[in-house]
C-alpha cells in the first residue's frame, strides 16, 4: 500500500441536515406515496379517502365522497366526527394542525383513537399537506365550523371558527403541487374504480364522485358486501355454481371476511385486503388463505373418494384454477411493507385466516356435496392438464425446441445481442414479414412473422398452447420461457412491437396477442415492454415528386388538409370547390391502407420502424382488474356479453374498417 497523507474530511454536526415539519415529505416524496407520477398522484386522494373510510370502519360516518374540481383541486368528504379541534397537549397547537402537520400523528395507535384502521403510521394527511401547494381544511364539529388553510403544509393561519352547523364531517380541499408531480390531473375512472372497491368493502357505506368540468357524477352502495364483489369480477365468466362460500368471522382481535366462488375460467383472481386496503403484493393472510384452500380440497377429496390413495395430492395451482376470492381482514396494527400498503406482514394473521378457512370451507363443503364435487372435478381437471402441459413442456425441452441454442427457423434476428439496444417486431403475415425484414435495421432489430391468427388462450390451457407453433415460436424468440420456467429477466428484447395491418383481422390478432400476453407474461407488459405499432392510414400524393406525407389517423388527415387549403388560399392558387378535399389542398392522389403488404420495404421502414419518425403505442396495465373482466368478455365464449360490450363501445372506436 503506498504511503501518503490523509486529506481531512472536514466531515462535522454542522453537515448533517435535519429536515423538520413536513420537509422530508417535500424532500422525498416517493418514500411516501410511492413516486411522483400519476400513481403517487392518486395516492393523496387514497390516503384522505382512506381516512373517511377510517371512521366508517369505526361506526362514525356513511357516506365518503371526492369532487374533482374544475381548477384541478380535489375535494374529499366523510360525515364522519370530524377531526377534533381543541388544543392538543403535547404540541400547543389545534389537534386539526397537529394532525396536518406533525409525521406520525393521528388517532391510528391506541388510545381510543382507531380500533381498526386502513391508515399507517398517522402521515397520510399530512403528506398530503405537505405535497400540495394549497390545502384547506373544514371541520364540521361539536355545532361549529372550523376552517385552516396551508401551503406546502405551512399554516397560513390559526384554526378558526367560521360559522354554525348541525352535521359532522371533515372536508379537505387540495391543490397537488404542480412542481413535484409529473402531471396533476387526475384519472376520473381510476378514482371511480377505487370509491366501487370501498363500497364493496365497507357494508353500510356510500361512496360518491363528482367531476365539476364533464359534469359526471356516480355513487355507489353495495347490501352484500365482499359477496358483490366476487359477482362483480365473475362478470362475463361462467360459474361453477352461482352459490358464493362466504364466511365473516371475529378471531381474537381480528376480524376475518371471506368470500370465494368458482368460474369455467383458467387463471384465478384473488384481492386480499387489510383494513380495506388492496395489498396487490398479498402477504400473511394470502399465504393462509392459500395453505387452507388446498388443505381442506384434498381432505375432502381423499375422504370423498375422489382422489384414489395412489393419485397424488393436488396443487395449490390445481385448487386455485378458475378462483375468484376477496379476503378482508380487520385488524387494529396492520403491518404494512412501505406507506404504500402493498404487502401485509402481521405474522399471527395467517393462522388466523387458516383457522377461519379450514372450519368454514369444510363445513361448506360437507354441506353443498355438488359444489364440491364440481370444485374438485375442476381441481382435477386442472391437475390432469397440468400434467399434460407439463409433459409437453417437458418434450419441447427435452429436443430444445425452447431453449436458446436455436431460434424458431422464421425469425430474422438482429445482431446486436443486448437486450436493451434490440427489439423484436411480431408481423403479421409473411408478406408483410418479408418486407419488413427487407427494410429493417439489421442491427437492432429482429422480425418474427405470424402466420394467420394466433391461438385465443382464453380458451386453451398451457397442454394446448404448448402445441401451437406460432405460440411456441413467439415464446422461444423471447427468451422468457413459459409458466414455471418464465424469468422475465430472460427477455432477449427490451421492446416487442405488434406490427399488424390497420383492419379488423389486423385489430384481432393484436387483441389476441395482447391476451397471450396479459394471461402469461403480464410481467413484460409492466415491464413497458410491448408496444403497438400504427401505420399510416393514408398517403397524400403530391405531383411531379416522390410522395412523402404519410397520414396516422383521420384527425391528422384533416388537420394536413385544412392547412394545405389555407396555403393555397394566401398564396392566391385557385381552389376547385365541389371536388375532393385532397385536391382541393393541391394532392393529386389520396391513397388509403388497409395492409402492411401494400407497402415495399423502403415505405414500411420510413412509415412504420423508423426510431425517428415510427408511432409507438406502449401498452400498459392501469386497472388489472377491469383488463381481466374486458378480456373475459370479448375472448371467453359468453356471445351475448361481447355483444354487449361492442355495442356499448362501438362510439369510441377510431378507424373502423367497413
């Protein structure tokens, strides 16, 4: 080791920095709501919704609401008791303001405040407070009306009394700094989705929402609880039974609510919430929810005779296929993984939830004996095609056919092999895939045609996509493998572009490529890894030079037309009225597409793969729940609801081929 001086770090108590108030807030916001996009956006509107929930849970309110406000501020309502406005002991100031603007306090840690409670360590308020660039507060209490403003969680007065009432509540208005948030307007179906879920949750409870610029409002209220939201996400599927086990339980000083019914479907559904907050992560009460389930199916079965004593036991996957269950549990510490409550750890909340199941499912089973034996003739089922699948999976592994010594013999690889500088275009056709590997960019780009439709795996399980050749090709391209092999990390592309045509059959075999995707390989499409790509619908041809002007969509169209004519107009050229619109803007030809093919390479290169000038559609996931119901509706074999659904969007759609 070389000698030499040590050079002082000058390191000293006078550069440690200590954030006070609500500046850690300001300082790292995603710590606290996750991040600073749209996600952690709508979480301030969780978090006061959440406390309004918060005091129905605790029989205080009945009615939570949220106006979206024309001025782009939120307001919450509960009728709950209002936040108390006397002084508070250990701060001198209001409990409003110490609620608002002291981290970890509120009424969620004992002390007769909570008994149970969605809310986690007593900052949801005020980082809201401290994440919004105004924040007024209004409390209806003891006949008065107290009201505070803020800015960027600082008081700008004291809590005042500004009149009389008779009601009780808290209402909190909020401006969402522009400054911190990437964006601050808010999703009125997101919020609409969220206020369904907590009226599904909460028996007895109202929830409203109001948007002040569309004028659209909607309120919900649900008698059955967790039972009508079960029969909400099997909308569209075919039941096993149309009776729903549900079971509502108190154990020790948790509440336990369950409520579970069967489908024809092959994926399951399960939502567990803990004090009415989603934990999309799961977390101790999943985890004995699961070990039951399975448990008490293969005791039944064995004592039943329908598993033979040589057959094995079935899987928590068999058991699970076709499930559709909400798990609520009520408890007065939940212990959540980060402010963001996507993991539940309470550890004694397990056996908790393994109790309840293993004495209320049996009782359930022995006394509905059809049910059962449907439930476990399609647990066997399950097993029989797991089996299936995997001796499948198991003969294309043994000959190589998915592992990456050889690609599928169609795919034109690129030769870059990073992943982050490659990406794989899924053409449809061999036309179009002829083109399109003609006038590619070899390097960075691979070309993998499909030929004809791809299967509709809504309809197949893994036995019978295994044996389909484009599905096992696209897999094999990927690199990801499938089911239990599947390792997302894999991905030997960092995009997958579905290139079809702009028609009807090109729009099918998009939506049956984006379900393959979302049953199997969700976690690419939240990777941000698949992508739409939009050719153009028209080129306007002008005379005596190569065309150039490609059009995406009938809005562009016009948009290029109606400048075209102004043009000519200022420039005194004579404009032919009673003719086309694209000669009246000086084109002598309009040509629409209708195929990729109908393009040569060159075009289809410059129109459609061209990083500089190409439209990318990225796919994405806002609401998994609303994906998994509008996929069981247009690809499950329920005609009547894809009727229904097509006629109640057909409005909405843009470029409709006739």
């Amino acid at each position: 080791m070389a000698e030499g001086k040590i050079k002082k770090s000058g390191y000293s108590s006078d550069q440690i920095t200590v954030l006070e108030g609500l500046e850690p807030v300001r300082k790292r916001p995603g710590m606290y709501i996750g991040g600073t996009g749209l996600e952690g956006l709508h979480h301030l509107v969780w978090e006061l919704v959440d406390n309004g929930i918060d005091e129905a849970l605790a029989g205080h309110a009945t009615e939570v609401s949220v106006k979206l406000l024309s001025d782009g501020s939120v307001t919450v309502i509960d009728n709950g008791r209002g936040i108390p406005t006397d002084i508070h002991p250990k701060t001198g100031k209001s409990t409003v303001e110490t609620v608002l603007t002291v981290l970890h306090a509120g009424g969620k840690f004992g002390d007769g405040g909570y008994k149970v409670s969605g809310g986690l360590h007593g900052v949801g308020s005020s980082v809201v407070n401290g994440l919004s660039s105004k924040f007024v507060v209004t409390v209806y209490r003891e006949g008065k009306i107290w009201q505070q403003e803020y800015a960027k969680g600082i008081p700008l007065s004291d809590l005042k009394a500004i009149g009389k009432t008779d009601k009780t509540g808290t209402e909190i208005t909020f401006y969402p700094d522009e400054t911190i948030f990437e964006s601050i307007k808010f999703n009125y179906e997101t919020i609409l989705d969220r206020l369904r879920h907590a009226a599904y949750l909460t028996k007895g409870l109202h929830t409203w929402l109001e948007e002040e610029s569309s004028g659209k409002h909607y309120g919900f209220y649900f008698e059955g609880g967790i039972q009508s939201y079960v029969k909400h996400l099997n909308v569209g599927k075919e039941v096993v039974d149309e009776d729903i086990f549900y079971v509502d339980r108190q154990l020790k000083e948790a509440q336990i609510e369950i409520a579970l019914q069967y489908t024809d479907a092959y994926s399951e559904i399960i939502k567990a919430f803990a004090n009415n907050v989603l934990n999309p992560d799961g977390g101790t009460h999943l985890t004995g929810f699961r070990a039951a389930l399975t448990r008490v199916i293969n005791d039944y079965a064995r004592k039943n005779g329908l598993l033979k004593e040589k057959e094995e036991n079935l899987s928590g996957e068999d058991t699970r296929e076709g499930l559709t269950c909400v798990i609520l549990v009520k408890l007065p510490d939940p212990q959540f993984e980060g402010q963001t409550k996507n993991k539940l750890g309470n550890p004694e909340v397990r056996g908790y939830v393994e109790t309840v199941m293993n004495e209320y499912f049996t009782y359930y089973l022995e006394e509905h004996p059809a049910v059962a034996r449907k439930i476990v003739g399609k647990a066997l089922l399950a097993a029989r095609a797991r089996k299936a699948a995997r001796a499948a999976r198991d003969n294309i592994l043994r000959k190589g056919i998915l592992d990456g010594a050889s690609m599928p013999g169609k795919l034109a690889d690129c030769s870059n092999k990073d992943p982050k500088n490659s990406e794989l275009y899924l053409v449809e056709g061999d036309s179009a895939g002829g083109s399109a590997k003609t006038g590619r960019d070899s390097k960075s780009q691979a070309i993998l045609p499909l030929r004809g439709k791809v299967l509709n795996v809504e309809r197949a399980r893994l036995d019978k996509m295994l044996a389909n050749n484009e599905i096992i090709s696209l897999i094999k391209a990927m690199g990801v493998g499938i089911e239990e092999s599947f390792d997302v990390s894999a991905l030997r592309y960092d995009r997958i572009i579905i290139m079809t045509d702009a028609d009807v059959d090109g729009s099918h075999i998009t939506t049956l490529l984006m379900t393959f995707f979302f049953r199997y390989m969700k976690p690419v499409i939240d990777g941000g890894h698949i992508y739409v790509a939009k050719p153009p619908l028209f080129e306007l041809i002008k005379p005596g030079r190569k065309s150039q002007i490609f059009i995406y969509d009938e809005d562009e169209l016009e948009t290029v037309l109606d400048a075209e004519i102004e043009k000519r107009k200022k420039s005194g050229l004579e404009i032919i009225p009673d003719t086309e619109r694209y000669k009246q803007a000086g084109f002598i030809e309009q040509k629409r597409y209708k195929g990729l093919g109908e393009m040569d390479a060159e075009q289809l290169f410059e129109t459609t793969m061209n990083p500089e000038k190409r439209v990318l559609i990225q796919i994405k996931v806002a609401d998994a729940e609303k994906a998994d119901t509008i996929f069981s509706k247009l690809m499950g074999t329920e005609v009547d609801l894809r009727k229904s659904f097509i006629q109640a969007n057909a409005k909405f759609v843009k470029d409709l081929d006739i």
